[in-house]
C-alpha cells in the first residue's frame, strides 16, 4: 500500500538517477544482516509447488529478472533478497560502453509502461567477469544460496555486423565461469543493425561458433536466444528451426518492441520522445501470442522464458498458461515495487 506513495515521489526525478540511488540504498540496506533478514522474511517467498527444474538448473521459483536492470552484476546479492529465482545481467559487450546520449530512459505512467535507448552501456566483459567470480568464491567460502544468474550477451556498437560472432564468442568465454547459462541478445532495437543478426544465416553463425565453444569445454552452460516481438510467424518458424539446428537450451520471449500502436501517453510526447525500445503493459499480448506460437512450434521440446507486460500474478500464470516455463519482469518491477515477486509467487502458489 505505501509504495504507490513512494512511487509518486521516485516518479519526480529522473528514471535513470532514480534507479541506481534505489538500487544502491537497497545494496546498503542489505550490506547489515539484520536488515537483509528482516527484508527477505518480508518479500522471499518459499513453496515447493514453486520449485522448477529448467535446462538442467534449479530454480527456487520461476519469476526472474530480465536483462538490462542489473546491467553490470552490481545488485545480485539484492535481487535473491526480494525473492527473485533468478537474474540475467547484461546486455555485456567485450569493451565497455557509454552508451547512447541521456536522456535515454523515459516513463509512460498512462500507459504503465518505459521506452529506453540505452545502448548496451555497460562495464565491459573483464571488469563483470571479475565481479562474478569474486561472487562465486565469496558463495564457495559459505553457504551457497542457488539463486540462478544469467550472461546476456551482444555485440560492442563499433563492431560490424559480419565480426559479430566474435564479439559474442568474448562474451561466452569471458563470462563462462561466472554465470550459469547464456543469452544472445540480437534483438536490441538501439544497436545500429543488431536486429538484422535475427536472419537465420547470421543468427546461425553466431549460436554456431558459439556452441562450438560451449561443448568444448567440460559442462557445457545452457544457451538461450532472446528474440523481438517484431518478428513475423515466417521468422519465428526460422527461430524455431534454428532452435533445434543448433541444440538450442532455451528461448527467451520478447525483448521491447518498436511499436507505438494503441498508446494512452499522446502523440505529441510519443514524438518527442522519439526512438527506443517499448516495454510495459502495452507489449504484453504480444508477448504472450510470440510465447503461444514458439511454444506450439517447439513442442516443448525447447523451454521458453516468457517476458513482456508480467505485472501481476494473472499476467505471469497467462504466460505459463501460453506455454512458457519461466517468467522475467522488468517494468513491473518499476511501477510494482518490490512485492512484484512475493505477489506473483503467492498466486502461483496457491494457482
């Protein structure tokens, strides 16, 4: 009942200022033990009817949180202490990344729903490696706690399109020891050219070299593939013949969209506001109709982590029902707060 409150008053300043002071009051917050306790008992919640065995890993529950809010490995200890099953960091590229210019994050409070641009801005792939391996030694010296991180990975802005493959190799090799599996993001719409990766011949060369790396190595890390809610049913059927080409683990349904159909916000500030990815409620049957049709193609063959407008319990139980295995929030996280997951998981529980 109070964050409506609070939300008002974080909704006065900038989305971009607001989300690291928030994140770095709650990493204070957690750094004293009693703190940390009294958050978890107050938002984890534990079921056994929560549990899920996915692509070889245990998850505590299905509800993740998706790549591009936790971009730099920064708040992980964080994340687990709201409940989250797990977390996908990232987008990580090779090099570090200013990204694009700010402002490149905005609200959409009629419509419940972001348009970002950021650009992949991240710290680059030695400084996150590092950051995840001190993780796991500090996990090794006590008690292990199972909360599942994933590497999204993509391509540095300078790179051209037929070197991309490299860049995501660096990704995949820098971040193996640190996460336990992978995302290819090539559906981005702020890299110049990214999506154009999502044809068949490009996306397989890349999901090609990279699995060659993978199976190289002893314990091979599950590889997913995050794709548009752009695509046409034509493209999806490739996804998903590709899926099987390449021994795909898993697929993860949507990134943001480039539409601006059906929006409350107006015109005008829509204009103004001008390109970037389209996240929030306004995706969200989309989402679930790209979820419905891959999980048909794949014949649960292939599992699929559902992600795009899950604000509620009924939005992600609509996912699972559509066939998804897992679900990711991101925007809900912002306009819900911090019982997103407890919320989400006692209506699955109880489903």
């Amino acid at each position: 009942m109070l964050y409506p409150l609070i939300r008002e008053l974080l909704f006065c300043f900038p989305p971009e200022d607001v989300h690291y002071f928030s994140m770095n009051l709650l990493r204070a917050g957690c750094g004293i033990a009693p703190v940390r306790s009294l958050l978890e008992s107050n938002f984890r919640v534990s079921h056994p009817s929560l549990k899920k065995e996915v692509f070889g890993l245990s998850f505590e529950n299905p509800v993740g949180l998706g790549a591009g809010f936790d971009k730099n490995a920064l708040y992980l200890r964080e994340l687990e202490t709201l409940g989250f099953g797990f977390a996908e960091i990232g987008t990580v590229t090779p090099k570090p990344q200013q990204g694009n210019e700010k402002p490149r994050l905005f609200r959409l409070p009629a419509d419940k729903a972001l348009v970002n641009r950021m650009g992949f801005n991240n710290d680059g792939v030695e400084v996150i490696r590092k950051r995840l391996v001190e993780r796991k030694e500090r996990e090794a010296k006590g008690k292990k706690t199972g909360f599942i991180v994933g590497g999204n990975i993509g391509k540095n802005k300078t790179t051209d399109n037929e070197d991309a493959w490299k860049d995501y190799c660096i990704g995949f090799e820098g971040l193996f020891e640190g996460v336990d599996y992978f995302v290819v993001n090539v559906s981005s719409p702020n890299t110049p050219g990214l999506r154009a990766l999502q044809e068949k011949d490009s996306l397989k060369k890349i999901l090609s070299e990279i699995q060659n790396r993978n199976h190289a190595r002893p314990g091979p890390k599950p590889l997913l593939l995050k794709i548009a809610p752009d695509l046409t049913n034509e493209q999806l059927d490739d996804i998903i013949e590709l899926g099987f080409e390449t021994a795909l683990s898993g697929l993860v349904a949507t990134n943001t969209t480039i539409s601006r159909e059906n929006l409350k916000t107006p015109a005008q500030t829509i204009q103004q506001i001008g390109a970037g990815g389209l996240s929030g409620k306004p995706v969200r049957e989309r989402a679930t109709e790209v979820v419905q049709y891959l999980c048909r193609g794949l014949e649960g063959k292939i599992p699929v982590i559902a992600s795009g407008g899950i604000f509620t319990g009924a939005d992600a139980e609509e996912k699972l029902d559509a066939g998804a295995t897992l679900v990711q929030v991101w925007t809900g996280f912002i306009y819900e707060g911090p019982s997103i997951v407890k919320n989400i998981c006692k209506h699955l529980a109880i489903k």
